[in-house]
C-alpha cells in the first residue's frame, strides 16, 4: 500500500478516535451511556442507522451480488428497508420514544410478561456477541486479501480503537464516530461509482453492454431462484425488513436517544432516504464491474470491488475507500457491542439478576467490554457452518418477534398467552419450513403466519386475561 | 408469477401506506419539518424506479 494511502487511513482512524474520547468525557450518568442523555438530532441517527446496516462484508457482497445478479440487488436497500422505516418512524418509534423504554425486549416484556422477555433477551445478547466475532474474523481474512495487513494486527486495531469510546461514551460516541464513518463511506463508494460510470463512457454505454435481465428490478423463480419477486415483497418487504428496522435493538436503541419525538420520527424517514442512495455507491459499481473488467465472466463476484478499486482510483483515493471498509467494520462492531450491553443490563442484569440500577453505567460499560471479549473468542469458533447455523437459528425469531412487536402495539386483546402461543408456534412453524429447504424468504413470511394465528388463538382462548382486560 | 404482478402489487402497496402516514402524521409541523413531504418523495421516487426498471 502507497504511503499516502496509510496517512489516509491513519488520519480517519485518529478523527474517530478524537471524536469518540470527546465525548466519553460527557457520560455522567447510565442514561447518557445508553441513550447519549436524549440529546441526538435526527440527521446523526439517520446516518449511523444507516452505517451500522453497512458492514465490510456487505459493500464486497452486496457489490458481487450486483455483478452476479444486477440491479435486482438493490432490492436489499429499496423494499429491504424504505417500507419499513416509513412504517417504524411513523408507528413505532414515537411509541417507544414516548414510553421511554431502553430495549425492546423490555417493551415486549411489558406486554408479554417476563418470559418473553428473558428469552428474546438471552438470544440477542448470545447473536449480538457471536456477530462481533464472526465480523471480525471475516473482516480481517478480507483485509489481509485486500490490503496485506496481518490478521490479528487488524481485529486487535478495531477492537481496541472501538473498545476505548464505545465503552467510555456509549450510545453518544457510538452515533457520532458512525456520522464521520458514514460520510467516508458515501463519498467512497459514490466516488467509484461517478469515476466508473464515465471510463465506461456513460450510462447508456453501460445499459447496452450489460444483459438486459440485469437491469431489471423484479424477476421471476424462473428468471433468477436467488431473487424471486414473490419472496422479495413479501418475505423481505413484509416480514424480514420490518422485523429488523422495529425489532433489532442496534436499530431501535439510536432512536430511543433522540432529542423529541420528531428527530426520533425523522430519523427513520431521513435514513429511508439515505438508503434510497446507498445502490449507487454499491449496486452500481458492481453493475460497471461486467463492462471495466477484463476477463470479467471468470471473476469472484467478491473479488470485484477491489479489483474496481484498484483499477479506476489513483493513490489517496483508494485510501479514503481503504478507510471506509475499516469505517463500514468499526461502526458495526460498536453498535452491535453497545446494544447487548444494553439488553444484558436492562433485561438480564437488574430484572433477572436483581442487579442495583445504581451500577447500570458500571455494569454496561463492563457489558460492552464483555461483548468485544466474547466476539474476540468466539470469532475463530464461529467461522462458516456454526454461524450459519447460529444466524438460521435466529431467522427462526424474526417472524415470531415481529408479530410481537405488532401486536404489542397494535391489539389491545394480545395478552401473555398470545405472546407464548405465537413465539411457540413460529419458530416451530420456521424450524419445518427450514427442515424443507424451503427458500428463506418464504420461512420468514410462514413462520409470521403460523405466529400470528398462534397470538390471535392463544389470546382470545385466555378467558382470565381477556376479563382482567 | 409475472413480474409485472408485483409491480402493480407493489404500487398499490406504496399507495396505501403513502396515504396511511399522510393521515397518521397530519400537519405535526411546517416547512421542511413536515414529514408529509419527506415521505411523499420518498414513495414517488420508489414507484419510478420500480415501473423504470
């Protein structure tokens, strides 16, 4: 790597180190840890919900799914994720924001009783910490592809740089390093997509030279079995993406630190307009990879980014898109990190382990630490099958939580019984639909089914709560 | 199933939930606080690129 491309990096590393110590020396009490003291405004949240979606692996992957599958990619960003921010920034949020609830397990706990909550806890608490180290360990092989870093010289710079703000600021160091991670991500990626766009000589040079198949947003089983338009809008747009834009705590817990119910609202609707841009910065270029490539039809779809890098950027470029895959990695590592220390003391800590809520800063600060150390030893463990496997395990909880969650809000009538008769029958109804090989986007959108009538069953047949209603 | 069918499904999706948060969020504020217009952009953008490509 060119000398001008490290001092590149080395100057985003010491901005988000300097941001991140500036405002640990602002945390004074355990709601300033994890909610930032309600302070954010809404264009930070916007831009770190959007960061933390990106990680490394999903700007090579998403851009080798663009080169393998076309603009149908984009599908991942657009009914993947504008629908549900509409619908989380108007419903949701501003319930959640108004009761004042640090974790969402907490406000299922307040409808469903304590063991919804404690189940729902413990699995988030286990993914979260598993994901820092499969992030990790899969960063860092590509790092040492790209950039010829040593492995661990890489997992131990993040985790360290990532250690220090995010367990001395929390939530507030946490969105505002994501702000400058998420600017040097857009400029990176749009940057290659600008400079690719006119060596191809144009956009109508690039619509004649690629298929047409890959220019189209919605495609058949037939035309494409990775992206049938079927489990697209309906298990992605209904179940997958609401799932996670309501129910996924790294999601939620941004929002729940802003400054009114409006910058909470806007955040979302601001951020489903920065996803509305991310294909450009990612689809795109992965679009440009069959016309600039030579030898294209051979390649790795994963090998494409960087062989864009290297081929369209001069020296100092490639170090602010260098930079943005180490931005894209830190930003998820801090936010996965900061949301289980936040579910273990709000929803483990104090309720099952009758924890004093005098130490909730103390005990978040070691929970948050505890999480990176996890992540750290688990990451060689969990390298191909076993997270696979631990990822269906929790595909298996989305549906369910998401029926939860739109109940909880939804149907005053949804009571305990509901609650554990639609996470029973969900994830049993996901685990057969799995066990079939059934394609993932249509378990999601069974096993919600299956735990909607197990909510609607199981709460009209509880008499007792139905009276005490 | 033709892809055209998700379109139109689609469309009417964007439509519906277009006209749920316009009457969900009413005139909370004014000017460019006024999440009406945000989400309006947001919906029209997303059915061009749908019926585009």
């Amino acid at each position: 790597m060119h000398w001008i491309d490290t001092l590149v990096i080395a100057g985003y590393l010491a901005l988000t180190f300097g941001v991140g110590i500036y405002l640990t020396m602002r945390v004074k009490t355990s709601e300033d840890f994890f909610l930032a003291g309600r302070r954010l405004p809404f264009w930070a949240i916007a831009m770190s919900l959007v960061v933390s979606d990106i990680g490394a692996l999903e700007m090579i992957g998403g851009t080798g799914g663009a080169f393998r599958h076309g603009i149908a990619q984009a599908n991942y960003e657009w009914i993947g994720c504008v629908p549900a921010m509409i619908v989380g920034g108007i419903l949701f949020i501003p319930l959640f924001w108004k009761l004042g609830i640090q974790s969402v397990p907490e406000f299922l706990g307040t409808r469903f009783g304590s063991l919804v909550r404690s189940i729902l806890a413990i699995v988030w608490v286990l993914f979260l910490g598993a994901a820092v180290g499969v992030f990790l360990q899969a960063a860092a092989t590509m790092f040492t592809s790209i950039l010829g870093w040593d492995r661990w010289f890489t997992i131990l710079l993040v985790t360290g740089l990532v250690s220090i703000y995010t367990v001395g600021g929390g939530l507030g160091a946490v969105v505002f390093t994501d702000v400058i991670q998420c600017a040097i991500l857009f400029i990176g990626g749009l940057l290659l997509a600008v400079l690719g766009l006119i060596e191809a000589g144009g956009l109508r040079a690039v619509t004649e030279a690629v298929p047409a198949q890959h220019l189209r947003l919605l495609l058949s089983a037939e035309e494409n079995p990775d992206f049938p338009w079927t489990g697209v809008l309906f298990g992605l747009g209904l179940v997958l993406s609401p799932a996670y834009w309501i129910g996924n705590q790294a999601i939620v817990q941004r929002t729940l630190g802003a400054a009114s119910e409006w910058d909470a609202k806007a955040s979302m609707v601001f951020g489903a307009i920065l996803k509305t841009i991310v294909p450009l910065a990612f689809v795109v270029p992965g679009i440009l990879g069959l016309v600039l490539i030579t030898g294209a039809e051979s390649m790795a779809p994963d090998e494409v980014y960087p062989q864009l890098i290297r081929q369209l950027l001069p020296v100092g470029l490639r170090g602010v898109l260098y930079a943005a895959f180490l931005a894209a990695l830190m930003s998820s590592v801090d936010s996965y990190a900061n949301s289980a220390a936040t579910i273990f003391t709000r929803d483990i800590y104090q309720p099952l382990l009758g924890g004093r809520p005098d130490r909730a800063l103390v005990v978040g600060r070691l929970a948050s630490l505890g999480t990176i150390a996890l992540g750290l030893a688990l990451g060689p463990l969990l390298e191909g099958d076993i997270y696979e496997t631990f990822q269906t395990l929790l595909s298996f909880f989305q549906g369910p939580t998401l029926d939860l969650l739109i109940a909880g809000v939804l149907w005053p009538r949804a009571n305990r019984t509901g609650g554990m008769s639609a996470l029973a029958l969900g994830i049993a109804t996901a685990i057969i639909a799995h066990w079939f090989d059934v394609h993932f986007l249509h378990v999601a959108l069974f096993s919600m089914i299956a735990a909607s009538i197990g909510m609607v069953g199981g709460s009209l047949a509880d008499s007792e709560s139905r009276r005490s209603q | 199933m033709s892809p055209l069918v998700g379109t139109v499904l689609l469309s009417c999706g964007y439509i519906a939930l277009l006209l749920w948060a316009l009457r969900t969020e009413g005139r909370a504020r004014s000017g460019w606080r006024d999440l009406r217009w945000w989400i309006t952009a947001l919906v029209a953008i997303q059915l061009l690129l749908y019926w585009w490509f």
